[in-house]
C-alpha cells in the first residue's frame, strides 16, 4: 500500500515531552521489532490498523517545536483523524501531564527517574487489540522470538505501507486475523485464541476508549474473561494497549522489585508497594514505565 502523505495535523503536549525519547524507547521496544526507531532524529514512522473501521494507515511523525509534533498519514478519508487520534494515544498525549513534575518534586525516587529519563511519556501497543495478541503469541516463550513471529503475521496477513519511503508492515486487520490458518511458529491453542482476539476486536471488546471510560477493576475483569488473558495480560492490555494513565501494575514482579531497591523497602509486600504508589496519583502507570526502563538500564 502505498498513500500520499495528508496534509500534517499538530498534537501538543500538556506537561513535559520528548519525541526522542519516545523513538529511543521504541528502538529498545521488543514487541515492536523497530530497531530504527531512532535512526531518524526528529521523525518516527508507525504503520497499524486503525481502530474502527480497521483500515491500514502509516505515518510520519515530525518533532516540529518543544511538546509539539505534526503527524502526517498515509490513508484516505476519515481514517486520517482517527489515525491521528490514535497516534495522540499511542505517545500518551492524550492525557494531560501538567501535574506530573509536581510528583517529582514531592517525591525523590520519581524525581531521580524524571531527570534520568526527561520526556519520556508511555509508547503504547498501537492498540488494545494488537496488545492482546501480543499476550496471547508471548505466552511462555522468550520475547525476541515472540517478536520475530508477531512480525512474520504482520508481513504474511498484514500489509506493507509506504511512509515516506519506508515500507513497514502493519499487524493485519481482525477480520483477516480470524483466518489465520498457518501456524507461524504457534501452537494450535495460541492460533486458536488469536483468532478469538481478532472476534473479540470486532465485537468492541478490545475498544480503547470503552476500556478507558470503566473503573479499572471492572476493565480488568472483562479482559480476563477472554481466552488465553489472565491478570498480567488484562494489565497489559489497559496500560499499554488502552493507555489508562493511573493503574498500579499488581502483577509485575520485576516492577515490584525496582520499587523495594529504590524505595530501600526489601521487605514490602505488593500490598505495601501499591499503598505507596497512590502518592503518583493520577500517573501511576507512567511512574511504573520509568521504573520499568530504570531497571532495563540498570541492569543492562
């Protein structure tokens, strides 16, 4: 597929942002496989299906001034906002972080973290349905070989969109996941539950907004009901798929144990831990990526 470039739409960010930053943590992201996030200072390239109507779109993003950037995409018609709409989310710009400096300066381990990592906002899955199949294919296997197989679907059933000279494969559309018929490395049961992602996106179940407008637990609850989702993956798919800014990860040991290091709290319990985390209200998800990227760095 291969699209003009639509006139570029501007996203501004509320509190602090940093376009690449967010290409740095992309490059180092695993499910994505895009090593050359980064290649381009300034510029980052995506390619997804978009969120309703599932058409395919690709776009540049151009840092164009301090917390702005201008996103131009290749598709036709009403895809072009909704596209757009989705990248604001995929960069968390969709949520005000005016306030999350203050959280830095009423508490020394998030402000350690902010100057370490300035900017740096969550990279979302470019959906909750691309986030859910990624926690269906990574089940119980290393990440890199997930990622090699969650790229070989998007290069067999997806397609590949031109943006700007790059042609970058783009997970298929629900529609065509639900007739994936060749195992890819898979087993039966995983191609089995993908394909029930792929029902479930169609269904709405896996909308963005709709997760984002319930209470968390109640949201956690309806993604565990799907096959294959227990809490790690529910919690995944509302962070990083649905972008729900203010969610304790209860299920991220690795987490858990940034916290006890840097907090000098060995012995606390989760419980302990996510009584601690309401002081990060309303960004406690953003709080848990810079922890998260913090140990990543740390421990090499």
């Amino acid at each position: 597929m291969t699209s003009t470039l639509q006139r570029p739409a501007e996203l501004r960010a509320e509190g602090p942002f940093d376009l690449a930053a967010s290409a740095r943590f992309l490059e180092g992201f695993t499910p994505a496989a895009r090593a050359d996030a980064a290649e381009e200072p300034g510029t980052l390239r995506m390619a997804f299906p978009v969120e309703g109507s599932w058409q395919h779109a690709g776009v540049l993003i151009r840092r164009r001034a301090p917390g702005s950037v201008e996103v131009s995409v290749a598709a036709e018609g009403e895809v072009v906002g909704a596209a757009v709409r989705q990248v604001g989310r995929i960069l968390s710009l969709d949520v005000d972080g005016g306030r999350f400096a203050e959280l830095g300066r009423a508490d020394p381990v998030v402000g350690a973290l902010q100057e370490r990592f300035p900017g740096l906002r969550p990279v979302l899955f470019h959906s909750p349905y691309e986030a859910a199949c990624w926690a269906i294919i990574a089940s119980r296997i290393r990440m890199t070989q997930a990622a090699a197989i969650k790229q070989r679907i998007a290069e067999r059933y997806g397609e590949l969109v031109d943006v700007e000279g790059k042609r970058l494969a783009s997970f298929p559309a629900p529609s065509v996941l639900r007739t994936l018929d060749q195992p890819l490395g898979l087993s039966a049961t995983k191609v089995h539950r993908l394909r029930a992602m792929a029902r479930a996106a169609e269904e709405g179940l896996l909308d963005a907004e709709a997760l984002r407008a319930l209470e968390p637990e109640e949201a956690l609850r309806q993604l565990r009901r799907l096959p294959g989702i227990g809490p790690f993956s529910a919690e995944l798919i509302l962070i990083r798929g649905a972008g729900h800014p203010d969610l304790f990860p209860a299920n991220e040991p690795r987490l858990h144990d940034e916290m006890r290091e840097l907090y000098g709290l060995p012995d606390a319990d989760v419980a302990e831990l996510e009584t601690l985390s309401e002081r990060w209200r309303p960004y406690r998800s953003w709080v848990g990526l810079l922890l998260r990227v913090h140990r990543e760095v740390r421990l090499g």
